[in-house]
C-alpha cells in the first residue's frame, strides 16, 4: 500500500474543517481515544482515564520539564500540569489548537506552569537536552518522515529522558486488496500518509539511541471508544453528506464520518493497532 502525501496545510485545514465535531461529539480537551476499564465506563470517564494513564507510564513529577508533541487541545499536558505539578510545554501545527490548549489550561488553572506554542515535530523549537519526558499522543502518524521526529525527540529530550508515543500502527504485513482499501479509506479520512509497521518502528526506536523499548497494544480499552465512533459514523455521516451538497460542511468532515465507521474495522480485523511505546535515552 503505497504513503500518500498530507501537507501541513492539509493536515491542518482536515482539523479545522471537523473541529465542530470534535468539540460537539468528542472532548472539548482531548482529540484521541478513550481508555475504557471497569471503574471508567463512560465516555468522559475514558477521556480522564486516557490522561491519567499516559501520565502513570511518562512517570510524570513535579520535578520534570515535559513536552507533548502534536498537542491538540493540551488535554494531556494540561492533566499532567493539574495532577502532576510538572513543568508542561506542548508544540501543534495549528494555531487554533494552540489557543484553544491556552485557554483550556487557563481553565483548569494551570497557566504558569503550561506554555504552548506553534510548532512542528520535524523541528521542535527547543534547545538541545531540554526536557525529561515527551508524549506524542495520536500525532506521529501523520508525519512521513518518522525518523525525522525520532531524531528530533532525541535531540531535545535529556540523557536518561523517557518518551511515550501512542498512536495506530500497522500490525500485519500482508494485506488483501479489500483490506488495502479499507485502511486507505481510514488514513485518507483522518489526513494520514501510512501508519508505521509496530516492529519497524521498534527498530527505528532502537536506530534512534532509544533503550528498554516496549510497546503495549490497547485493544481492549480502546474498543469501547471504536465502536462508539462507529456508532457516530451511522447516525452523522448522513447529516454531514446533505450539509456538505448544501455547501454548509467540507468533504473533510463527510470522509471523517465515512473513517469513524471502518476504523473500527481496521482494528478489529487486525489490520493495524492502537498501542504505545515507551522508551528511555541512556543516562
């Protein structure tokens, strides 16, 4: 299946094209999937529970300087600053997320210890050795130059920094014409080139100076969050088509609705996962 190619302006016009839908459906904060489990059984709850979770596995204190790549709303970072007292910065392509994770930091009270900024991970804005930790939470897939973004973690992150990327990742390496459609449609509708092999990513972890390389696949937690975005898909995908003939939505948002019914798919077929990595850089 071959990459295709997503501009930073496409990426970003995808984001604003559907941010309705992600403020009215979604989170207001977060931009990701819901980590589901016994004592979080509610949307919301698994929206809270994701942070908390990321936040568990950066081993994020109030003595580190911590930065989120592809920060969306700040949902993570602004959760590690609330509960965690850590120093957060996070870096998004889109100056409209970046106001909105400001005035959603300035919300939860946690301002002097946020700053959020426009950025790229293909050139992170930050000095060498900067940060103890860096998150990058569904984001990484968009870039075709995942090795860039490795470099650049490595660059800014400190000798004996973790990293935790969270995102989908290809899981088998043979595919049907079917299933070569299916997850086309998923990428094309969410503005992403191709998704990374899990194992080739272990490797350019590893290429990359990275140690203690692990990766945890979500299937059951995030299911629960797949199968309400497909349920979504059923009942908007409709609305978005007649708004989009009438010139009110973009076809961004009616390819958004078509991508929330088969990533369910994709997942549950195994054609790809939903997982992290979490690494460290040598002390």
């Amino acid at each position: 299946m071959q990459p295709k190619s997503f501009s930073t302006t496409d990426i970003v016009s995808f984001y604003n094209e559907t941010a309705w839908e992600y403020r009215f459906f979604w989170s207001e904060v977060n931009l990701h999937y819901g980590f589901y489990d016994d004592a979080h059984t509610s949307h919301r709850e698994a929206m809270r529970n994701s942070n908390s979770v990321y936040a568990d596995k950066l081993d994020a204190d109030e003595t580190d300087t911590i930065l989120d790549i592809g920060t969306g709303r700040g949902g993570l970072p602004i959760h590690i600053a609330a509960e965690r007292d850590a120093d957060v910065h996070g870096i998004d392509i889109d100056p409209s997320h970046v106001r909105d994770a400001r005035a959603n930091a300035r919300e939860r009270d946690v301002a002097a210890s946020t700053a959020f900024s426009v950025g790229t991970y293909h050139d992170i804005p930050y000095p060498d050795d900067t940060f103890d930790a860096i998150s990058g939470i569904e984001t990484v897939c968009h870039s075709a130059q995942k090795d860039r973004v490795l470099e650049e973690i490595r660059r800014v992150l400190a000798p004996g920094g973790r990293v935790l990327l969270s995102d989908g990742y290809m899981s088998r390496t043979a595919l049907t014409a079917p299933e070569k459609e299916t997850v086309r449609t998923v990428l094309d509708g969410w503005a992403v080139p191709e998704l990374a092999h899990v194992s080739e990513f272990r490797t350019e972890l590893e290429a990359a100076g990275f140690t203690n390389v692990t990766f945890d696949d979500h299937y059951d937690r995030i299911m629960p969050s797949s199968r309400r975005q497909r349920w979504l898909s059923r009942a908007v995908t409709p609305l978005l088509k007649a708004a989009s003939a009438l010139g009110v939505k973009s076809d961004s948002s009616v390819k958004q609705g078509v991508t929330l019914y088969h990533q369910y798919d994709v997942l549950d077929r195994g054609l790809a996962v939903h997982g992290d990595f979490t690494a460290e850089l040598p002390a």
